[in-house]
C-alpha cells in the first residue's frame, strides 16, 4: 500500500477518534481488572476551551491511555458545571440584548431561559475535548444540575444541617455589586492598584479642632460611626470622652479608645465604618457602634447616607464627587498617590464591598480536620509536594464557608420560612410542611417560603467524585466501591482551596475515605513575557485554530514540551511547530522503512545495533517509568521524544540500518526494527494518540476492532546493559568528530579517509567498527601505537584517533589554527590551575566543585597533548 507523502492529521484524526467511540474503547464497567480512574475537573457548561483546559486535559488523557494499555480499567468521567455566576451573568447579558430585564421576570421564566443558553451553548466545550483527543467515558457525561445530582446536593445540604455543621447568620461577607451577590474569601482576587490616600479633617464637636484621618475611600466617610485612637497615644489624651463631627453631613459620633489603633501607623487616627469594613466591624462589635451600610447591593449610594446629592450614584463616582465637596469645604490637608490591594471579584472583575448580611454558612473547623490530617500523612499524596505547604496553611486557619449566593440559576437552598420568621430545612417541600407543622399544625404549603437564594456552586462540585458514582444516594452501590477512591486528581493549583480541600472533606465526611489517592498540580499557562493568558490581554491563542494550523498531536506534545508540575508553562507557539516537525519525524520514520525491500537470502548484518537499541529502549522505558511515578509528564515525553529523535532511533539506529541505494534489508533486522517501531509507537501513543494509531494500524496487518489504545503498553524485557550503552556513546562522538573534522578541513563527505586509533580498548572500536566505517565513510580502520604524522586528531574519553590528510588540505593554515587552539588550551589550563592553587578556594568550595575543577585540568592537559601532537605530525 502506498504511504503519503507527507502527514495529513485533519482526516486522520477525526478517522481514528470516530473508531475509537465505535467501539467503545473508553466505555468501562466493573470488573475484576484494577480500576484506574480519573475524573474531570468539570468546566463551566457554557465555556470553550482555553489553554489552561488544553494542558489540564491532556495530561488526564495521558495517563488514562497509559493506564488502559497497561490492562487497567480505565474509567475517565467528563461532565460540566453549572457555573452560578458566570451562567447567570451571561443570560442577562443576553436578554439585556433582547430588551428584558431580569428584575421584570419570575424565578422560573429566568431559569427556563438559563436552561436554553445551557442546552445551545453547553455541549461546546465536550466537543472540543473530543477533538483534543480526550478518552472519555462519554457514556457518563454528568452535570451537576441534573436532576439526581441536584437531588444529592440538596440532600448534602439537609444533612449537614441537622449536624450542626450549617448554619444561617448575619456577617460580614464579601460582596460582589455586578453579580449582586456573595463570595466567598477563596473567590476574591487581590489585584495591586494606583489610588490616592486621602487625608481628612473631622472636626471636634464644641471645638475649632480637627484630627486628621487617611483614607483610600473618602465616599464610605458618610458610614463613619466613631473615630478610634490608642488609649495611650498622649497626643489626643484631651480628646478622650468627646465627639467628633461626619464631614458633610455633621452627624456627631464618638471617639473611642482601642489598643487595636498603631500610634505609628499615620496620624495615629483611625475611622471606623462597621458597615464597609471588617476589622471596622469587629470593632464595633466590641464597642457596640451603630452599623450604617451606605451602599445598595449594586454598589450605588443608598439614603442610609443622609447625602441625596449622592444617593443613587455609583460608589466611584460618588468618591471623585465627594473628594472635590470636602476640598472645597477645607477639610482635605493633602493627597497622595498610593498603592494598595483592592480585592475584586473572581468571576465578574467587580471591586468586592466588605458588607453585613445574612448568608448560610459551613462552620469549617471541625469539618475539616480530617482532610488536613490526611494530606499531611501522604494518604492523599500531593505533586509537587511543596503545595502540601500551603494547603497546611490555610487548612489551619480555615474560616467558615459562606455557601450562599444571591442568584436563581443553580441548587436552590432547602431552607423554608414560616410567618413568622423562623425556618426550616427540609429535602422536598413536603417534608418542610411537617416540620412545618411541628411548629404550628395551622400552617399550609401555601405559608411556607423557600429561600430564594442558591448554593455556591463549590458546594455541588465538592461531591463530584462521590456523586459521579452514585455513592451519595447509593453508597453500596458496585460503581462507587469499585472506582472510589478515583486514583488521580488533575488540577490547577488555584483552585486547591476552591476544591480540591473541599472534595477532600466530603470524601472522609460522607465515605470516610480519600476521593483520590493522588493529586497532580499543574502550573499557569503564561506567555513568553510570563504574563497570565486571558481574552482581555489578546495574549491566548485559540487551541482549536493551533490544533487545525498545527495537528492535534502536534499541540499536545507542544504544550507538554514545557511544562514540569506545578511550574508554570511559558507558551510560544513555537512549541506546536516543534510538536508538528515531531510528528512529521515520526510519519517520514515509518515511510523510510516502510519502503524498504527485505532480501531473504541475506544473512543478520546488524547484531550490535539491534543489541544496542534494545539496552537504549530498555533505559527509556525504566527512565519514562520513573518520570510517571514522580508525575513528570513533561520529563517522560522528553525522553521517548529524544529516544526517537535526537538520541537514538532516527538520529543513529535507521541510519546504521538503512540498506545501500538498490540494495535490500535481511529479515532479522527488519523484522527487529518493526518490533522496536511498534514500542516507540506504544511508548508515544498517550502523548501523540492520533498518529500513532495511524501508523501502527498500517505497521503490520491488523484485524477490525484492533487499536494501539489497547494495546499493552512496552515493559523493560532486560536490565539495560550500560557496557554498550556507554561504547555506543563514545562511538557516537567518534562519528561527530569525523564529521566535525571534514567540515573543518572542507572534505567532502563523498571522500573516503582512513581512520587511525590509538587505544587501550580495541575490542570496543572492533565491536562498532562497521558502523564508525559507515556512518564516517572511513573505508580503513587501524589501530595505532604512536600519534600519527601528517593526520588531523582529536580525542575522545582516553582514546586518540588519527586521520591522514596528506594532500587534502592547506597544511600552514591547519598548523596555525591547531597553534591558536593549543594557546587558548595553555590559557584555560593556567586559569585552572590558579583557581586550584588557591587554598581558600580549594577549603571552602563545594567538593563536587573542585572536583569539577580538577576534571577540567585533566581535560586541558589531555587537549593539549593531543594537539602537541598534530602539530608534530603536521611539521615534519
């Protein structure tokens, strides 16, 4: 069969990956197999696929093929989230396109809306992971708000209710003025910006006097309840027991004394707003302040500010307005320009708002325990291990988890109101009218109001792994003994708070067992300036377009060239064209053998390289085994890339191999060959799926329903004999520095030479003396007592070696550069041993550094006798 001539991905991938599906090589059920399982970081329903998405879900696949060739059961769940605040942001923006506003709809005329903009928009993203080649079970496809999903959270929810663990309370939480709702602290992005520092005149009550106060957000001033001072700041002891005056407004508020002020800090001053500020807040706790919260829930001024020149306005436009209003009034000393951390929104980019309200809340302290003791002992085994660190850190200062969000589209809480103001917690509104009931046997289901917020959409997506399975509902079910705990999570370190620690806690809470025995951290994917990518910066290409320019695989070995665990990728494209002219290597590989011609009356010619290859591929497959087990992805590519590539197979096996223009191969080694193809394929397969699906399909005949991704993945058939692997190293620099020698002395390769060797170890040169011969086109190869005259030399480990160029080249100016090169080595040797002269040098480095010193020395010396020699040879 005629192979193309070059490698044409686009059809060949949407071949294979169709193959694939047909015969349902990624579905899995239990069986006696060892499971292998992993499931998706769900993305958000309504997104596409970024470049985070990319590098996340090619390592899953990575390690799903390998464990599927391996004979594992491999089970790979996708699914998608529901997204609370990004989904809903999006609807309104759409029917803000539409002329309908939200406020003008009912609950479930919006939702009916948010279930159309997910059913059109939320298949995107799953499409385009089966392009990248995903092995998903796409059988198991989930979403956390379908119905038995939604029914466990539900369930979760009422559950940890009744164990005290939830709980209803007004706080200070995080508030989000575009998505008009709560976050929590892990939903917060602290992002430094330029302000100015605002230094402002209060007036004492019954006085001419002023305090000094500075501040970044002169328009929360109108919230002012008190003026705070140290108790022993003898600057303002004749102020304690007095008044000061709001600016603008002149509302009296007290001033208090608190060890809680710095007297170094600034003017030693300090406003207290309780509403806008949480240490405000807790100081008003304690000296039970008034709270006056100024700002409505989308950030405008509200009446409670007693300003109507301000009221309705947005609290930016308010803070320039009232800035110019105390200038003018003589209450502003002066103002500087300073930088500061202004906490904003991770979903919507708003400036978050310290703000009191009722939120429901997971008190987390004793919740939680179980998960921090159970990463710090290895049960759950973190890599890197450095972000165990930081997952100690916050773990031990865990605060509660405020899970309620001010939105429609997403689990509804399961909390009822009565009339009169209390509440219950029930799964279905049926079983709410009876605790109803309990309460006061009047009431109907009519009375009764359900919440209006919903969960946090890290509070579904924290029973992911148990409830993929079933195990909430069902927890004896087969699946969820079978699968759970799942074997690796893969995810992104900003999200260890978010979800990770928190699929932990359900885990121990609801099975009393780990929901993975690995975690696998990957870095952000930054471009070459190291900036994060993202839509707004223009600086993140569409991976789709990269996979059409440059082939899925392409892609997915591209991005994988760079990117250790937990490290951060820097992405260039460049990469992708390393992973494409990578394919193209391995797609003209397989046509270079595929054309030739097998001469069965040939006898083996090319045991030493077989020989050889064989302790190299063994090397690898130990090295790549090794690199998975220590989750370095990126590490195990690098080695079958250069085992293939630079290293090995294409760099020297096929060239040693490779039969004389019109000549034929023996059968032993073309046979050998094939099977050593079919490893490298194997090996490269759970990188490169697409390609090497293709060529191992045409490799040897196959039959309908066989496929490389279930094929049993290489093991190493013997300890790799490091004796040839090390002879085949110096052989291999020999050829380099023939070839190095003709290009220097401008001989043509065509030329045949003789080589001449000096050597203690003639066995070795002897072993690989037809391949030094052909790959060098040394047509005589001898061995030597003394340098050689006449001869071009260079030396290798302890081995000298000697080519006659007598009439070949322009002995003066061969002699004048061998005389420069002798100097700079004379030069380098001295600088050396000056350095090894030097006693506190030699007392106070690093052994392995003056050892290194020493190797350098005897390296010198050793150039320099071989040059000392060539310049003999050449003067007589």
């Amino acid at each position: 069969m005629a192979i193309s001539k070059t490698y044409e991905p686009k059809a060949i991938e949407e071949k294979w990956y169709q193959y694939w599906l047909d015969h349902k090589f990624f579905h899995s059920e239990p069986d006696e197999r060892e499971p292998y399982t992993i499931v998706i970081p769900p993305p958000n329903v309504t997104g596409v696929l970024h470049m985070g998405h990319m590098l996340n879900n090619t390592i899953q696949d990575i390690l799903i093929r390998k464990a599927r060739m391996e004979g594992k059961n491999a089970c790979w769940v996708p699914g998608t989230d529901h997204a609370s605040i990004a989904t809903e942001a999006k609807v309104v923006a759409m029917l803000k396109e539409q002329g309908i506003a939200k406020k003008d709809l009912s609950r479930d005329e919006f939702l009916k809306y948010c279930w159309e903009w997910t059913e059109k928009y939320g298949g995107i993203i799953l499409h385009q992971l089966k392009k990248l080649g995903c092995s998903c079970d796409w059988d198991r496809t989930d979403f956390t708000m379908n119905p038995a999903y939604y029914k466990a959270v539900t369930d979760v929810f009422v559950d940890l209710y009744h164990k005290g663990y939830i709980y209803r309370g007004a706080r200070m939480i995080n508030w989000d003025p575009a998505g008009k709702t709560a976050l929590s602290d892990e939903e917060v992005i602290y992002k430094e910006v330029n302000s100015k520092l605002y230094f402002v005149k209060y007036r004492i009550k019954d006085s001419d006097e002023f305090v000094t106060i500075a501040t970044t957000r002169p328009e929360t001033i109108l919230g002012d309840t008190a003026i705070c001072i140290h108790p022993e700041d003898a600057r303002y002891t004749h102020l304690h027991g007095k008044k000061a005056l709001v600016p603008i407004i002149n509302r009296e508020i007290p001033i208090i004394l608190d060890e809680y002020v710095s007297m170094e800090f600034g003017t030693g001053c300090l406003k207290v707003t309780p509403a806008h500020d949480l240490n405000d807040y807790e100081l008003g706790q304690k000296h039970k302040l008034e709270t006056i919260d100024t700002l409505n829930e989308d950030g405008t001024l509200s009446e409670a500010a007693q300003a109507p020149q301000y009221i309705g306005k947005d609290r930016f436009v308010v803070r320039k307005e009232i800035a110019l209003e105390l200038e003018a009034l003589g209450h502003i000393v002066k103002i500087e320009d300073y930088k500061n951390q202004v906490g904003t929104s991770e979903r919507t980019g708003a400036v978050i708002e310290p703000r009191i309200s009722t939120q429901w809340f997971i008190a987390m302290k004793e919740f939680s325990k179980p998960a921090l003791e159970n990463v710090l002992n290895d049960e759950v085994q973190f890599h890197p291990t450095k972000f165990k660190n930081m997952y100690r850190s916050w773990m031990e200062n865990v605060k509660d988890w405020c899970i309620s969000r001010q939105l429609w589209w997403g689990h509804r809480i399961p909390a009822y109101y009565l009339p009169d103001g209390d509440f219950v917690v029930a799964k279905t509104p049926e079983e709410a009218l009876q605790l109803a009931q309990e309460k006061n046997p009047n009431l109907q289901m009519e009375d009764l109001r359900q919440d209006e917020d919903v969960l946090d959409t890290w509070a579904s997506s924290w029973l992911w792994p148990l409830q993929l399975f079933n195990g909430l509902e069902n927890p004896e079910n087969k699946e969820i003994k079978y699968y759970y705990p799942t074997s690796t999570l893969v995810t992104g370190f900003d999200i260890i708070f978010f979800w990770v620690a928190r699929m932990i806690i359900a885990g121990y809470e609801y099975r009393q067992e780990k929901p993975f025995k690995n975690v696998y951290f990957t870095g952000m994917v930054r471009d070459k300036q190291r900036r994060k990518m993202s839509k707004s910066l223009g600086n993140s290409p569409d991976p789709i377009e990269l996979m059409e320019q440059f082939s899925t695989d392409g892609v997915r070995s591209g991005i994988l060239f760079s990117s250790p665990a937990g490290n951060d990728l820097l992405f260039d494209e460049k990469l992708c064209e390393q992973g494409r002219n990578f394919a193209n290597k391995i797609w003209n590989s397989f046509r270079l053998i595929h054309g030739w011609e097998i001469d069965q009356g040939l006898t083996p010619q090319h045991e030493t390289a077989i020989t050889w290859f064989e302790a190299a591929l063994n090397q690898a497959i130990i090295e790549m085994e090794a690199y998975y087990v220590d989750f370095r992805i990126s590490d195990a590519l690098m080695t079958i890339y250069k085992l293939f590539w630079t290293d090995a197979f294409c760099a020297w096996y096929l060239e040693i191999i490779k039969p004389e223009q019109g000549k034929g191969l023996d059968v032993q080694t073309y046979q050998k060959t094939i099977e050593f193809f079919e490893k490298l394929l194997k090996l490269l397969h759970p990188f490169m799926p697409f390609i090497t699906e293709e060529i191992w399909q045409e490799i040897a005949e196959r039959k309908e329903g066989d496929s490389i991704s279930i094929a049993s993945y290489p093991q190493a058939e013997a300890i790799p004999d490091k004796t040839i692997l090390a002879e085949a190293e110096v052989v291999f620099e020999v050829i380099t520095q023939i070839r190095n020698t003709r290009n220097a002395k401008q001989i043509s390769p065509k030329v045949a030479l003789d080589l001449k060797i000096k050597t203690q170890e003639k066995a070795l040169f002897e072993r690989f003396g037809t391949i030094i011969q052909k790959l060098s086109n040394i047509q005589n190869l001898d061995f030597v007592e003394d340098a050689l005259e006449g001869a071009a030399g260079f030396l290798v480990k302890n081995h000298e070696f000697f080519i006659p160029i007598e009439g070949q080249i322009d002995v003066e100016k061969e002699l004048e550069k061998l005389q420069k090169d002798l100097e700079y080595q004379k030069g380098f040797l001295m600088s050396v041993e000056k350095k090894l002269g030097n006693e506190r040098f030699v007392s106070n480095a690093k052994p392995e550094v003056v050892e290194a010193e020493k190797q350098k020395k005897a390296d010198a010396e050793s150039k320099i006798k071989a040059l000392e020699e060539s310049i003999s040879a050449l003067s007589r």
